[in-house]
C-alpha cells in the first residue's frame, strides 16, 4: 500500500521533524510512505474572516496540485467521521482488500481545509473534535497509521 500525505507548510521544529522521521522508519516494513508538504500562507494576527477564507483557498489550490483525479483522499477535518485505533485499522485494511491501495490523507494548515479540498476528498476523517497543531497532526497520524498496521499484522503495540 502506499499512503501519501499532503499537507501545508514545512515543519520547522526539531522534534517534529524528528518524530516524524521515527514513524516514517517504523512505517516503511508496511507501506510506501510519501510526504508532500505545500506551501502555506502567512496569516496576519488581525486577519478577517474574508482575508482567512483567501488563505485557505490559496493553500487549498496548492494542496489540489497534489491529488491525482484518480486518487482516494481522506481529508482530516474537525467534522470528520471518528474512529477509534481498531476501527481505523479495519478500514485501512478494507481499502486495501477493494483495491484502493494508494490513499492520500490531506493535512491543512493553521485555518483548515478550504471548501474546494473538502468537496474533493472521498471521506474526510477527524481524529477528535480538539483542536492539534497542523504540525503535530503529521505525527499524530502518523502513529496512528503505525498503529493500525500494528493492529492489522497482529502485532504488539496497541493497547
């Protein structure tokens, strides 16, 4: 299977990169791992409601050059479906047993997905109605996709 990940802005903290790096390594026995990071736009501390929606759909553009017509996106989204680890590793493995082996997840930036990213994703996911870091959510779902295939394979790891 091969998971690409999509996502905006470059990762500038040390022990994100780092974390990231782990999982990554840890990933690569199961799957094809690919990371594309899109630029991200500068976000005023007094931006308005209409500046912050041309932002996300500027970043939203540049997240879209990305996603191939035929690829299947998961978008991560606070209105997203909710899984627990078990679940969400039943549906990685479905996806693979109907054919569907290269996903991409897409990762917006400190505003969001714009409407555009969302109308094209397949499904869009969230992983908890708080709000992460668009950095830290790389590693989040990172580990969580580890552990999924933790799960999947039988593996010790999940608790």
């Amino acid at each position: 299977m091969k998971i690409t990940i999509v996502c905006v802005g470059k990762i500038k903290e040390d022990f994100y990169r780092k974390a990231i790096a782990e999982y990554a390594k840890r990933l690569s026995r199961y799957i094809k791992l690919e990371i594309i990071e899109a630029a991200d736009e500068r976000t005023p501390d007094s931006a308005g409601a209409a500046l912050e929606l041309q932002i996300k759909e500027k970043e939203g553009e540049r997240l879209l050059r990305y996603i191939k017509e035929d690829a299947y996106v998961i978008a991560l989204a606070l209105e997203g479906k909710e899984f627990d680890s078990v679940q969400m590793s039943k549906s990685l493995e479905h996806f693979g047993m109907i054919g569907k082996s290269s996903l991409i997840f897409v990762i917006g930036g400190s505003l969001g997905l714009s409407e555009q990213v969302l109308k094209r994703a397949d499904e869009a996911w969230s992983f908890s109605k708080l709000t992460f870091p668009h950095q830290l959510m790389r590693v989040i779902l990172l580990e969580q996709i580890y552990r999924s295939f933790r799960i999947m394979h039988h593996e010790p790891y999940h608790k």
